[in-house]
C-alpha cells in the first residue's frame, strides 16, 4: 500500500521518524552497534518504499528526507539530554559533557581527564553530571556506597577492555565469577606467597642498580629504567621470564608501545561502550592487542611446559597446589597473566618515579629518608631485606604521600547502578543504569579530607590515630610540611561554554610559609585515601608493588646520590601536572643525574 504524501509531509514524515527512532531506542537499547545501524538505515528505507512520490520528486529529494531524518534524530537526542525530563537533569555539569561522550573521549586521549574532573568538582561541587549518561562524586561517604562488598557492580565501561577472542581477565569479571578468580589472586598476592617473591625482586633490583652504576655521572631517564625493571620483574612473576629490558637496556621488541598503544586507546573506546567489542575488530586498532595475546600465550606456554620450578604468580593463578576444586582454565591463566603484565607495569613504574621525584624536589625528604636508610641498613645490611621495611617509617610516609597526590590510577572506571533499580547514594537518588566514577585524584586532593591537600607532607601519616589502617608509628620530631604550591590561576570556567575547555595547569606555585600542625588536623578521614580503590575488587597487588618500592628504594639511595638532570629549570614543578591519565597513569621522562655515594659517606655507616 502506498500512501500519497506532498513534498512538506514526507519532511514531516522525517521529522516524526527522528524522535520516533529515539523513543525507540531508549526503550529497546540494541547492544550491538551493527543492528542500531541497520535500525537507522531500515526506518527511513521502509518509509520512502511506503510513499507515492510526487511528480516533482527527484533523486535529490530522497537524500534531503534521509539528512531531515539523521538530523531530527540526533536532535531529539540532544534536546532530551538537556531536558528537564533527563532523570539526571538535576545535576550540574559543562553542556557539552551533557551533551556527548565526545568531550571524554577526548580528555582521555589526550591523558588530560583527571585534571578536567577536578577543575569540574572544584566548580560545580561534589557530584557532578560528566556525560549523558553518568556522574562523579568525590564524597567519602560514596567510597563504600560504590565500591563496598554491598555496592555496584563494574559496569559497560570495561566491555573495552575485554578481548573479544579470548576469556573474561579479572578487572572484567563480575559478580560470583570474580569472586572465584579473585580467590586464586589473593593467594598469590597474600602475605605468605609475598615472602617467595623477594628473590625475584632481590635479582631484578640488584640488575637495576648494576647497569644504572655503569651510567654513573650521566644524564638518564629514571622513568624508563623503572619501567624496564617493572615489565622484567612482571614476566618473572607471570611466565617465569620472557622479558630482558634491563638487560638490553632498551625495549627492542617495543613491548612498551604496544602496552601503552593499548591502554591509551582501551581508555578511549572505553567511553562509547556499545561500540567497543566492534571496534576492537578493526585491523589497525587491533594489532596491538593481537601482537599482546600471541606473545601472551607464547611465553605461557613455555612456562606451562617448564612446570613448577618456582611459587610465581603463575603456579597461584593455575593453581597448580591443587587448592581448587577445579584446576583453572589454561585460556583463563593466560588472560590474568596478561592483565598482571599490564596492571603490574605501568602502575609500579609509575609509583616509584613518582615517589622518587618528590624525594628530589624536596632535598630535606630526600636527606631524611636517606638517614633512615643508613641507620637501618648498616653497611653490613641487605637494603633488600623486608623483615626492615616496619622501620623505614619515614620512607612509608613519604610513599603514601606521594600515592596521595599522584594515584597510580587517577580517575578509574565507573560502576553501574542496577538496570532494575535506582540508588541513593550519599542522599541522592540515582536511576537505573547510571553510570557512577569516584574518582582517586581530586578525592585525595579535597580540602574537607586533608588539609594543604596540594602540598607534599609526609608527616601527615606519621603518628596518625592507631585506629586507622593507615597508621605510621614514629617517635622523631615532626618537620614542616612542604608544599607543591597554590595555584596562582583558577581552572579555565567550565560553565556554559562552546568549545572543549582546557584547565590551566596548576603551575607556577606560590611560595609556601610553613607552619604548625597536627595530625588530626592534617588528614580528616581516610576512606578518601584510595589509591589503591577499595572493597572486594580493590587493586589486588597492592602488597607487592609496596614490597617492590620499600625494596628498590632503599637500595638506590645506599648506593647513590640522585638529583635532578635541570636543578633549577621551571619543569621541576610541571612535570607532576604532565603526568598522563590513561586509566593508569603512563610514563614521561624523568632525567636524573646518578653519583656514586661519596667513600667517606660510606664508611661513616654504622658497621
């Protein structure tokens, strides 16, 4: 049957089958972007069959019904976005995140995005609207609420990082099977299987402190050397082996790019969630992941086939005690192998420049962390000893402040609301589905949690109430705290604006005057201390990445002096606010200069 229409009714037509589209998809949301695609191709299509064309009709004309149609569409999209029918329309945020996952695609791209959330809370409040469909808190009431053993599930945001051709790894999984698999991660992350790692850790960070003292006097970019030892350690512990950076000096087979490649463009993807798992099969962006997995299951099977010479994190993860009462999937190791390659690289890299730029931009931290070395280890003493590690107070301090202002994972993914229910959350309700970040970097930054919360004070965990988890005991006098500074210029304005806005970074700082404090006063409550995330599916190695640091640490600074390659240039400053948030944070340079620890310093040790 056909229906005779004029040329302005069949526009109309289009017009009404826009919004119509919409409507539907709201209701019927299509997982697959492929069958959306035939959706928007097919009503139009069906349309124009159905109509009698006019005498005046043209093969222009069907084109201008297909442009009204896509525009009408995306229209009605935008117009309910910003509605007062949106259920999340009452909370506050820049139109263009209202709008478009655009804005976040690109701040993640550009690995700017923990800055841009921050400059959004510091201008919009607590809970601010980031996207169409999702929020984010930076409440301490919200990190139990949302992370907790009662809170939400991970949500569509990992579907990105989840390889389509192969099995679901641990930061994917959800519910009863991530309890199981994360069984098998806490008995090789757990306290007693720590101890057979330390002579994995005592062979690679002797083998990075070698070939850093052959470089002695020169220029060196401590960023990589950290990254090398971390991707050696991590194939050590994952496959028996497979990597040898430090020993090449170099990442020649660029196992570095393809991770970063990977982790960069998982964080983008990861923003249009519906389309991931496609766009994961298009050759160009797939590469990297293929080249990952196909080394991936080399090097597990060569370990596979060595068997058990040693308590890995492979002989836990394959359960190869018999704890289980089914041994794991082989397809299942390899893809928590793989992911501690990833999530143990990056992160502990990151961790130990990170630490080691506050210590060298603060030559009093670094002189007293240097002192509480030598005095714990004697010229006698293995630096690497972990029976020590409760006595390198200071060192500890020092650490968790710097986890503080530069968390590993800076901003993290969201957890999902129930598609069958609402929550309140913090005294909010939020709909079905909503997508909901707390994010770590401007959480740990919030004055209401700690005070001077830009500036770098170790001695903010010193002494704190024993209560807390958190607590450093130390009987030495507390120092001044030392700042990073207070910015000299706001955050570009993020309120009604028409173009992406870009934050000012939060350089040059201001001198600092340093002045009395307590401990009470300094940190106000530590459930807004989550470097680590929190709750059941919290960052499973954060044992051993603390092990590593309390390990290497100490044995670079008996051995060296260390300061900056530009003592005075203004970098020294910015180089924190470069830092890149790729979901985890990446590497940049950080070009020390390494002098062998004076002979007369060194005999001055205690015997």
């Amino acid at each position: 049957m056909l229906f005779n229409l004029s040329n302005a009714e069949i526009y109309g037509l289009a017009g009404f089958l826009g919004p119509a589209t919409h409507c539907t998809f709201r209701v019927y949301e299509p997982g697959d972007p492929v069958v959306a695609l035939k959706i928007l191709i097919l009503a139009p299509t069906v349309a124009l069959v159905l109509v009698r064309h006019p005498a005046s009709w043209t093969f222009i004309l069907p084109l201008r019904f297909l442009f009204t149609y896509g525009l009408c569409t995306i229209l009605s999209v935008l117009a309910y976005r910003l509605s007062p029918f949106h259920p999340l329309t009452s909370y506050p945020g820049p139109i263009l995140f209202k709008l478009s996952k655009i804005p976040g695609m690109w701040y993640s791209w550009t690995g700017k995005q923990h800055h841009v959330l921050k400059a959004m809370h510091d201008q919009y409040g607590t809970v601010v609207r980031t996207g169409p469909n999702e929020v984010s808190i930076i409440e301490e009431e919200a990190v139990p609420l949302v992370f907790g053993a009662s809170g939400l599930q991970k949500g569509q945001y990992y579907l990105a990082r989840k390889d389509p051709n192969a099995p679901g790894n641990l930061i994917v999984l959800t519910g009863e099977s991530h309890a199981n698999r994360r069984r098998l991660w806490n008995r090789g992350m757990g306290s007693e299987a720590m101890k057979d790692y330390d002579l994995i850790i005592h062979r690679r960070a002797e083998q990075l402190v070698d070939k850093l003292e052959g470089l002695t006097g020169r220029v060196v970019d401590l960023a990589a050397w950290f990254g090398y030892y971390a991707f050696d350690f991590m194939g050590d512990m994952c496959f028996g082996g497979g990597y040898e950076m430090l020993h090449d000096a170099a990442d020649t087979s660029d196992h570095w790019g393809v991770l970063e490649r990977f982790i960069t463009t998982a964080g983008v993807i990861s923003h249009v969630p519906w389309a991931s798992q496609t766009i994961q099969k298009i050759p160009f962006l797939k590469k990297d992941l293929v080249k990952m997995r196909s080394y991936a299951v080399q090097v597990a099977s060569k370990r596979y086939a060595d068997g058990s010479r040693t308590k890995d994190l492979w002989y836990h993860l394959s359960d190869e005690a018999g704890h289980e009462k089914a041994k794991p999937a082989f397809r299942d190791v390899i893809a928590d192998g793989a992911l501690a390659i990833v999530a143990g690289t990056d992160t502990t890299a990151s961790a130990l420049t990170t630490l080691m730029y506050f210590l060298c931009r603060y030559p009093e931290c670094y002189r007293k962390v240097q002192e509480e070395v030598d005095m714990v280890f004697p010229r006698s003493a293995d630096t690497m000893d972990a029976t020590k590690h409760s006595e390198l107070v200071y060192l500890q301090a020092c650490l968790q402040e710097s986890l503080r202002l530069c968390p590993p994972v800076p901003t993290g993914g969201p957890r999902q609301v129930p598609s069958d229910e609402g929550r309140i959350i913090c005294g909010r309700y939020f709909p079905p589905g909503t997508q909901i970040y707390v994010p770590a970097y401007p959480l740990q930054r919030d004055p209401r949690y700690f005070d001077q919360p830009n500036d770098f004070i170790p001695e903010r965990w010193i002494g704190y109430p024993t209560s807390s988890s958190l607590a450093i005991s130390w009987n030495h006098s507390a120092a001044a705290p030392l700042t990073l500074g207070t910015p000299t210029a706001s955050p570009t304005s993020l309120i009604g604006t028409t173009s992406i806005p870009v934050p000012r970074p939060s350089s040059p700082y201001t001198a600092y005057t340093p002045s009395p404090f307590t401990n009470a006063r300094i940190i106000k409550d530590p459930l807004a201390y989550i470097p680590f995330s929190y709750g059941p599916a919290n960052c499973v190695g954060k044992m051993l990445a603390k092990r590593e640091i309390l390990m290497v640490i100490p044995t670079l600074m008996r051995r060296f002096e260390l300061e900056f390659a530009d003592k005075d240039g203004a970098w020294r400053d910015q180089w924190v606010n470069d830092l890149p948030d790729h979901f985890i944070t990446t590497k940049i340079p950080l070009l020390m200069r390494l002098v062998l620890r004076d002979g007369k310093r060194e005999a001055s040790l205690p015997p």
